[in-house]
C-alpha cells in the first residue's frame, strides 16, 4: 500500500473536498504543509499580513460563495489571532475549517517553545476542535471536518496538526463517506414558524424581507 506523509494527505483533502482557495500564513510548525501547497496548483493560496486578517477573509470569501473557508496558521500567536473571526464565523454560522500547526506530540504539555491549547481556548467557539494525535485518524478526521462545518447549522471547525504527525508517513487514502456516531444535523423545516412567516407576509401592506446567511449556504432562488 502506497504512503505519503500527512502533509500530503493534507493537500490531496482539499482536492478532494474541492478547495479552491486557502488563506494561510506560514511559519515553523506548517512549513512543511505549505511546500506541498507550493508544489500543487489546484488550490490557490492567499498569504495575509497577519492571521487576524486572515480568518477574516475566509469567512468573507465563504459568506460570498457559499464555500467552506479555509485557513491554516501556525502554532502559538498564529492560532491565537484566529479566536476573534472564530467567535465571529460560530455566532454567524459561517462554514470554516481552520488548520493549526502544533508542535511535536511529546512536547505537548511541556511549555514548548509557541506551544498553546488552541482546542482548550476555541472549544466553546467552535462545532468541533480536535488534536490529530495518530497519523492514521488523519484522513478521518479531515473528512469529518468538512462534513460537521457544512452541515445542519454550519459553523467553524478547528483541527490542530502536530508537526511529526503531519510528517509521518501512513496511507494515502481519503475516506469517501463519514459516519459520526451521535452527529444527525437537523436538516427539516419548522413547518409551523414557515406557516407563521407567511400568514405575516401575507397580511403586510409593504413587505420586505431580511434574508439570514442560511439563504445562501441552501442556494435558495
């Protein structure tokens, strides 16, 4: 069975989930991520003065097509300038998936050099946040992110990648299909609240309407 390293993997993710742009500002820990974006030209990456602004324009850019934004940030100050467009992509319910780096998995907890709990700081802003602790849950867990930040109600969605296990080598596959135990996005209508808004509409002399940010994630007409 062939194996690439989770930097590949990585890179052949957003193809498969047809990313077409991501915002990301390099540094030590996503190095190695953004020589394998370098050598691909498929998606096309926007490099930011700062990470703060960077989140931001994925969020815009996912607002303006209906896309998932992406971004990818390295560790410590990288993913910290993210927690303001992550509070503003979770209370807006705009679809992004956010990759940090992370420094090596055995010096996790040991005050290493630009080392912070991202997932401990985000946990309470975001759908889902998790460390990539086994180079073998990578392809899942990509999957999964994608799937969680685009469905029911859409959301941010942080993955954080220690730099030796982005750098391990392990299969090349990416799932086709997720499952989540426990995960059923709500994808019905509230019929009463529909009956509701339209015996209003009905009833106004001048309607107008104030389309939320669902109308154009449903591609509503």
């Amino acid at each position: 069975m062939k194996k690439i390293s989770g930097n590949k993997l990585l890179v052949k993710a957003l193809r498969e989930e047809q990313v077409d742009t991501i915002f990301g500002y390099p540094g030590a820990c996503t190095i190695d991520i953004s020589d394998e974006l370098y050598k691909q030209d498929y998606t096309k990456v926007i490099l930011p003065r700062q990470e703060v602004a960077l989140v931001h324009e994925a969020d815009a850019y996912a607002r303006s097509t209906g896309k998932t934004g992406v971004c990818l940030v390295t560790s410590g100050p990288g993913a910290t300038n993210l927690v303001t467009g992550l509070a503003t992509a979770y209370y807006d319910s705009v679809p992004l998936v956010c990759f940090t780096g992370q420094v090596s998995r055995h010096l996790i907890g040991n005050d290493a050099f630009q080392e912070v709990d991202i997932i401990g700081i985000t946990r309470s802003i975001t759908k889902y946040g998790v460390t990539v602790r086994n180079r073998e849950d990578l392809g899942r867990i990509l999957k999964e992110a994608f799937y969680i930040a685009r469905t029911g109600r859409p959301g941010p969605v942080l993955i954080d990648l220690p730099k030796d296990v982005m750098g391990e080598l392990g299969s090349a596959e990416y799932p086709d299909e997720v499952n989540i135990r426990g995960y059923k996005p709500n994808t019905h209508v509230h019929v009463g609240q529909l009956k509701r808004a339209v015996k209003m509409l009905s009833k106004a002399k001048k309607p107008l309407f104030l389309a939320g940010g669902g109308i154009n994630y449903s591609t509503c007409q």
